[in-house]
C-alpha cells in the first residue's frame, strides 16, 4: 500500500499530535465548543483540517511531488487524521471528557474540534525528515 510509511511516521504524527492535543483538551473552552458548536460548522472545521492537512503534506512531506503516488498522499491523510482522532480521544478519555457511551454526539463533536489543531501538529511532525 504505502510503500514508505512506517512506524517512525506513525510516532511522529502521534507525538505530533499529543503535542497538541494535551493543551487543547484541557481547556474548558474547547470541551463547551465541542457541546455549543452547530454540524454545520462541524463539518467546516473537520473540512479545513483535512484541506490544511493536504496542503502541508503535498508541500512539505511529498514536497510538490504526487504524480504516480497519489493514492499514498490520499492515504497517508486519512493515516495521519485517523491518528489523531485516536490521540485526542484517548487524551479526552483520561481526563473523564470523552462520555461516548453517555453522550456520543458530545464525545464526537469535542474529537472534532480537538482534533483540527492536533492534526496540524501531527503532520507538521510528520513533515520535518520527509523524501
């Protein structure tokens, strides 16, 4: 599948994340937006996380370069977002604000908005020793 994805861009996008992740998940203000915040505007911060999370892969990780490759770029997006929602959903369950089972949409929406500045410091990990 990706021919150069491997466990040293899987901990770089994690710690990328963490990195991220922990100051914004213990913010009260971000755990309220993740209760308050419409779908509608849902959708567009998880829309612009993922158009950022392009924009600095194709320049920095594949460094403007996807011909023939561009089904590693789709894939390591969704890799690297999936991740994320992974990292901030473990951070939001150790701190008792991930109620997924008591309230699941609240739980989805704070993974949401927590997960676009997480995103950002995944893959900006991701890019720093990239091909």
């Amino acid at each position: 599948m990706i021919s150069n994805f491997n466990l040293e861009d899987i901990s770089q996008i994690s710690i990328g994340a963490f990195a991220l992740a922990v100051p914004v998940s213990f913010s009260e203000e971000a755990w309220k937006l993740g209760e308050s915040l419409p779908s509608i505007n849902l959708f567009f911060i998880f829309t612009i996380s993922i158009t950022f999370l392009a924009f600095y892969a194709y320049q920095s990780v594949f460094q403007g370069k996807i011909q023939n490759r561009i089904s590693d770029f789709v894939i390591r997006i969704i890799i690297a977002y999936f991740i994320t929602g992974c990292i901030v959903a473990l951070v939001l369950f150790s701190i008792d604000k991930f109620p997924l089972v008591s309230e699941p949409l609240v739980a989805i929406k704070r993974l949401i908005v927590i997960s676009m500045p997480a995103s950002m410091g995944a893959i900006a990990v991701d890019g720093l020793d990239k091909e």
